[in-house]
C-alpha cells in the first residue's frame, strides 16, 4: 500500500516549492476530525421509527452504540473525492484541483491515489496533501481517541427536533471538553431512525493558527447501501490579514467492500441497550 502512494505522488509538485512562502492555511486538525468520523448504517431499516421525544442521554447513548456497531460492521469502502481550494488574499488569487481516489481497509489502513491535479503547487503541497497526510495520521489509536464523537471529549445538548422532507432528525449543540485542534465547537444533525450523523456544522474548539482569525465548517453525509459515508464538505477560513480560502470535497462513486459481516438487526439490539 505504500508502494501506491509512492507513486501515486511521484508525479506531484515537490513540497519544498514554496515552502518559504507564507500561504493559507487550513485547520487541518479540525477537518480531520469531522472527515474521520465513522461512517454510519442504516441498522435501523427493520424498526419503526423512535418516538421523537427522547432525552439528550438517550439520544447519546443510543448514537455512540450504533458507532460503535458501525465501526465493527465497515470492513472496507473505495471512492472517488474532488478536493478544490480558492484563496483571494494579500498573495493575490490562487486556486487548485485534485481529484484523489481513496480505500480505506479496516481498522486502520487508508490509501489515496492521485487521479489528476491542476493549480497552485503551493495548495496542493500546503493544503491538499497536508489533509491526506493527517486524515492517514487521525487513524492511529492515540489520534482517534482524540478526535472521536464522544462523551469523553464532548458535552451534548438537544435543541431542538426537526421534520423535513429527508427525514426527521434530532440538532444537538456540541461543546468541547477541552480548547483541542483536533475538536469543534457546533451542531450535528443525528438521522432519528438511524442515529447517524448525518450533518455537522462547527468552528475549531482551538484556532489552529495565529495566520486565521475563523474557520467555518459545514459537512454532510449521504446514504449508501447500508451505510452513510461522506458526501460534501465545505471550510471557509478567514485569515487573519485580509483575504479568504474556500476548501470544498465533493465524494463519489462509492463501493462497498465487502458488505457489512454483522446482520442488521443485531445492530438494532446493540444500539437500543
């Protein structure tokens, strides 16, 4: 698997280039954070749908043990993402492209091939790259733990209920325990038959950097097959001497492989005790 990634970038732009010129940068601590958030199932397909009137506690309890059966179920998934990066700022303006395919093999091997790339050497090297080396990173054990939707590095609120033409959902403000790169301040949107995330909106817990004033993420997940996987994110930092950057990932083409090893209504079970 590292012999891909050798040559997959054999072809790109040094990461010296650059190097000595100050440019945008992104928090990519946070975006770590919410791009390794573990994909989610529909475990609930054979229940009705839960009364809408639960507690914060529950609904909690109920969305970290349908996690935690997730994480058990995915053993694998293929895909395609479109990283785009435009910075207008004191540097003038720049822009990227880089179209990646990603594999991820559970529990803990990611591998990104580069398709195609085209733009700025200093985004790609600065921005782009720097994700896909740190989302590789957010899969060692000590990084998880540190990143992970969790009791243990959040406090939970429920704010409200919401019924909309995709489904009902219940909106939870997340507040950190900790001032943590690699932790965000916000809201998530957890699917009321599934208890999956199925959108979050947030700013860093911690600014990762004296160069950024804010930094506003948005990221949203799709449904496919049994699982819901990634679909769109969007980051829009402002920096701090004038200027704004706009990170987008649009994800496709997913496959699943292979399917889930644990049958769907043992999840149900896990996730109601």
């Amino acid at each position: 698997m590292a012999s891909r990634a050798q040559a997959s970038r054999a072809n790109q732009p040094s990461r010296n280039e650059g190097r000595r010129k100050e440019g945008p940068w992104f928090p990519a601590g946070t975006l770590l954070c919410l791009i390794a958030v573990l994909p989610t199932s529909t475990w609930a397909a054979e229940n009705p749908s839960p009364p809408l009137q639960l507690s914060t506690e529950a609904i909690v309890q109920r969305l970290l043990a349908a996690n935690a059966w997730r994480a058990e179920a995915l053993r694998g998934y293929r895909g395609k993402r479109l990283y785009s990066v435009d910075y207008h700022g004191f540097l003038g303006a720049r822009a990227a492209q880089m179209q990646v395919e990603a594999t991820y093999v559970a529990p803990n091997k990611k591998d990104f091939k580069i398709i195609s790339q085209s733009g700025s050497k200093l985004l790609l090297n600065r921005v782009v790259l720097k994700l896909l080396d740190s989302e590789k990173e957010a899969l060692k054990d000590e990084i998880r733990l540190q990143t992970e939707l969790s009791s243990r590095n959040y406090e939970f609120a429920l704010t409200e209920t919401q019924h909309t033409a995709d489904g009902d959902f219940y909106v939870l403000a997340v507040t950190p325990r900790e001032k943590s790169k690699f932790l965000y301040r916000g809201k998530i949107w957890v699917e009321a038959r599934d208890f999956a995330v199925a959108r979050i909106e947030g700013e860093p817990a911690k600014n990762p950097s004296f160069w950024i004033s804010h930094t506003q993420i948005e990221h949203r997940y799709t449904k496919v097959g049994d699982f819901w996987l990634p679909a769109h994110n969007q980051s829009i930092t402002q920096v701090r001497l004038g200027g704004k950057a706009v990170l987008t990932i649009d994800y496709t083409d997913y496959e699943i492989t292979p399917p889930p090893k644990t049958p769907v209504r043992d999840a149900t079970s896990a996730a109601s005790k």
